[in-house]
C-alpha cells in the first residue's frame, strides 16, 4: 500500500527582547549559571509577574506577517507538571484563548507554490536548563532562560514531506528574522521545533496515529529526522503493526529517532487562566499600528527583484536571504544604475570574500558605494572585468575605495590606441614565427597575439580595442 | 458521587502527592461535597455571557522593555537544598 505522511510542526521562537517576559531580568545568552534570575522568575510564593509588552508587540508583528487573525481578548495559562527546570511547577502559557490564529505561509516547492496554514501563535515562558552529570546521579539546573520569551506558532497538518516541511521552516524562519523579532540561532536554541507525524493511505481522509519528534536543532536535522520517522512508520505498517502514539527523540549521531518512554501519562496539563496576569485585548488601533511598522517581507521582495531589477529568480532568492544582504544590493543598483551587473558583483565575489571570511554583509569593508564605483568605472571603460577582479580583492583587503586602489597600483585600462599599436608592433616583431603562421591562415594563432599583448600590458589593454587593432594588424598587407 | 477515588489518586500523583488509604477515603468524600456545592454555580442562568477568566475587570497590565538587577548568585541559591557551584543540583532526570 501507498502511505501518505502528514506532518504538523510546533516552532518555538525566542522573542529578542532585552529582559524577560514576566520580569526584568536579563535575557543575553551565555551568561554564568543562575545570574539572571530573581524571585519573580524563580517561581518564589507571593510574587507578581508583569507582561513585557514588547513580547506582545513582536507576537503581533509575526501574526500579521503569517497573515493570522489577532483575537480581540486573550489570556494567560498555567501549563501544570513537575520538572526541575520549571521552578514553579507550571509554565506560563495560553490555551484556550491564544493571541493569534488561522493564519498561514506560502512556500516554494519544486512543483510551485503551496499554502501551509498556521493554527495558532501564542505567547509563553521558556523553561530553564539541565546539565546532566556524567559520573553521578545529579543534574544541575541552571535558571537563566526561565522566563525568556517564546512564541509558539503551530502549523496545521498540511506538510506532506520531510522536504516540505525543510521548506516551511525556512520561510518560518526568514519571516522572524525579516521581522528583527528573533535571532533565529539554532544553536542557541532561539529558533526550536517540533513535529507531528502519522502516515495513512494515500487517498484516505482520516489521520493515522502520529508520533512527536523532538530535540532536532537545524534544518538539516528535521528533514532528516521525518525522512527517518516516515520510513519507520511506514515499515510497522506495512509489517502488519500499529505505530504507537508517543514522544521520540532525534538521534544525531546514529541518525535515528529512539522511543522516550515513560513520560505519557505526564501529558495531563490541566490548564487553567493564571490570575497573576489580567487578560490583554488588542484593539483595532493598536493592530493598525502595529501593522504600519511592518517592513517588506522576503517573498514581497523577491517578487519586487524579479520585477524591478530583471534578474534571474535564483539570484533574487540569494540576494533576499537576508534583510542586510538586500539593502546592500538595493544600494548598489542605486547608485551604479546597473541592476545585473550589481546581482553579478554582489553574488560572486562579494559573497565569495564574506563566505571565505564567514562573515555578515554589514561587515563587509567594501562598502556599496565603492562597489557601485567599481561597476561604473568597469561600464566606462576606466578598468576592463578581468582588472575588476584584482581592484575587488584590493578593495575588500584595505577597504579602500575603487580610485584609490587603481590609481595606487596603475591599473587604468589602456584605451590609448598609439600607445596600444606600438606594443603590438613589438609583440609582431618579437614572434616571426607565429605571424608566419597566422599569414599562412592559422587563425587560432590570433588568441595568441591577444595573450601576448595583454601580457605585455599587464592585462590593462582594453581586450575590444586589442582586437580590433589585432585584426587591422596582423594580416599586412 | 462527583469524583471516584481513582480520579483523586491520579490528581495526588500528579501533584507528587502521596495519600494512604484513609486519606484518599477522606479527600474523596471532601473534594466530592466542594464539587457538589459548585453544581450550584450551575443553577444560574449565564444565556448570553461572556466566560469571565478574572475576578477584576482590569485589561493590559504591561511593563516597558528594560533590564533591570538581577539577585546576586549567592541569594539566588540561598534557598537551594544541596547547590553545587552556581547551579542547583537535583536527582538526575534522563529524558
Ligand atoms: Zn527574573
């Protein structure tokens, strides 16, 4: 039998706010154990946690920008069980009433375009964490992301692939980062996510049993891990067997999801509305406002590049890949004129210098300025592409501008023709031998003349311009 | 009866609770009278109302954005049993 996966994804996204959601603690990463806590944070009787409204605001900068209907009213719950990185013995959450719901993200697949909807997106502390002893029955805790910020956004079950699901997650992911809301560092745990996964019939409506698969921390991990539960699903089924409905953990080194038993029968929430926290409503003003503060989205300025700048879509996919990344190319097509030849520049050596560098656009010491100089200076004849070449690699080293660095090492193209006419008589005179041949119709000897008066001139000949004088030339008469 | 001694025994263990027998006995019967009264609540007509969450009509209690001091690692252990260093130390759990 044909199976079909269905694949629902939980991503939780660490809000980049300054302190935390419910106090004033510090939420910098990598600090000492238990240096940002406090009693608020710490679960002590008789304290009174109070919203960050920030956390509200980016919340609703990421349901407007999945397109999710923000609910008029919605409250805090308490998410209730018992472990030792959750000091109050219940994380604060939202249940019934979320902030946002039905929303949804369109993703590009091979095939085209499909629209993944969003279930809901909800506001919640994060929990602390758990440093296990290796030689002694201990586990050490350390509080300082108790209370961090998260959303949740929930996807519903419409991903049919372990590449799908690759897909949505990326898109997830740039919108965050697009939205400045969160880092997305996997690594640091900023940018999380779960999975659901059953397998049915092709063809049939009802859903199979499903398992949920967790501790995947990079988008390679998660398409690997449902490329795994989906064959292992797939294989209990077909060998006549139930998949069992439970919690399983990626295994990254054996590249395997194992069964974590035992903590079923601790799904049992009984969630509740926190009476610490009054309910928050969202009026119409404040979603208008918040909505102005959106900045263009990656998909809308894709879209924009292929329109505007006429360029290729994979460039426009690279060149959109980050906010920073865009605006450099947007200035250097501003002041250079020259849309491709600045997606050329920018996707080649540019990216090619910072990659080897592995660093960020912003940090880039050629500057769109000088980079849109360069383009100008190679469109006007100053400097010929294969000259550029050196002129970047100078620029990117000192960082100094395109001028400089050309006039600092004499590479202006030599367009002067007298100048030109006389090294291509010495050339001439220097290879009888070749222009024997040439005369006697080698035509393929002409690349060698061209080779050796760019040699001659230090590559600074302008190439048409030595052809044509080649051309004029070497025949005699 | 509202609630059997089973439901009474799986919401101790999920509190971490333990009760002997005599305890479950007398808790069910307590629990099951407060759950009783509270079919009371249920005699008031609430056609067309809002389900209210909070006893106070307040909305939007919100904080700014900004840091403010931490407890110092020392008073933020102070209450932890067996600390080690600047963590706390608990049995191991294996997930
Ligand atoms: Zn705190």
């Amino acid at each position: 039998m044909e199976y079909e996966p269905v694949i629902g994804l939980e991503v939780h996204a660490q809000m980049l706010t300054y302190s935390k959601i419910f106090c004033g603690c510090s939420t910098t990463f990598g600090e000492g154990p238990n240096s940002q806590t406090c009693p608020v944070c710490q679960g002590m009787p008789g304290v009174l946690p109070v919203l960050n409204k920030k956390v509200v605001e980016f919340a609703m900068k990421m349901s407007l920008a999945t397109s999710c209907r923000i609910n008029p009213e919605c409250v805090f719950a308490r998410k209730n069980y018992f472990y030792p990185d959750l000091p109050k013995g219940y994380q604060i959450s939202q249940y019934a009433l979320p902030l946002a719901e039905f929303g949804y993200v369109d993703i590009e697949l091979n095939g085209g375009n499909k629209r993944i909807g969003i279930t809901r997106i909800h506001m919640e502390e994060d929990a602390g964490k758990l440093v296990h002893d290796e030689h002694n029955p201990s586990s050490y805790v350390d509080l300082n992301r108790t209370g961090v910020p998260l959303i949740e956004i929930v996807s519903e079950p419409d991903i049919r692939s372990a590449e799908e699901a690759a897909a949505y997650l990326r898109r997830i992911h740039e919108i965050l980062v697009y939205l400045e809301v969160c880092d997305g560092n996997m690594e640091q745990g900023s940018f999380r996510c779960d999975a659901n996964v059953s397998l049915r019939p092709r063809g049939a409506e009802a859903f199979g049993i499903r398992a949920e698969l967790k501790n995947m921390n990079s988008f390679r991990n998660v398409q690997r891990a449902l490329e795994y539960e989906i064959k292992r699903q797939q294989y209990v089924l077909e060998g006549g067997g139930e998949v069992v409905q439970e919690t399983r953990l990626w295994d990254d080194t054996q590249g395997v999801t194992h069964s974590m038993r035992g903590k079923e029968e601790a799904h049992d929430y009984r969630y509740f509305p926190d009476p610490d926290l009054v309910p928050i409503q969202v009026s119409d003003a404040w979603i208008d406002e918040i909505r102005r503060t959106l900045p263009e989205l990656p998909l809308e300025k894709r879209e924009r590049f292929l329109r505007e700048y006429g360029i290729p879509a994979y460039d426009a996919g690279v060149l959109t890949a980050s906010r920073a990344l865009a605006d450099y190319y947007e200035a250097v097509v501003k002041l250079s004129g020259k849309p491709k030849a600045a997606s050329n520049w920018v996707m080649g050596d540019i990216l090619r210098f910072l990659n080897e560098d592995r660093r960020d656009i912003r940090d880039c010491p050629i500057s769109a300025e000088s980079l849109a100089e360069m383009i100008v200076l190679i469109e006007d004849g100053t400097i010929s592409g294969k000259i550029a070449k050196e002129v970047s690699e100078e620029m990117y080293r000192s960082g100094k501008p395109p001028r400089v660095v050309i006039e600092e090492k004499g590479l202006v193209q030599i367009t002067d023709e007298g100048a030109l006419e006389k090294t291509i008589e010495t050339v001439m005179a220097a290879n009888p031998a070749q222009l024997e041949q040439f005369r006697s119709g080698k035509d393929k000897v002409f690349g060698f003349f061209v080779g050796q008066v760019m040699k001659a001139t230090q590559g600074k000949a302008n190439p048409q311009l030595v052809n044509d004088l080649l051309k004029k030339m070497l025949p005699g008469t | 009866m509202k609630i059997t001694k089973d439901e009474v025994a799986h919401v101790a263990h999920l509190a971490r609770l333990e009760f002997d027998v005599e305890e479950t006995e007398k808790f069910t019967s307590q629990l099951n009278d407060i759950l009783l009264y509270m079919e009371k609540l249920n005699e008031a007509d609430t056609t067309g109302m809002e389900p209210m969450t909070h006893a106070i009509a307040q909305k939007n209690a919100f904080r700014e954005d900004a840091v403010l001091p931490s407890l110092p690692i020392r008073e933020a252990l102070s209450n932890a049993p067996d600390p080690k260093g600047e963590f706390f130390r608990v049995p191991k759990v294996i997930e």
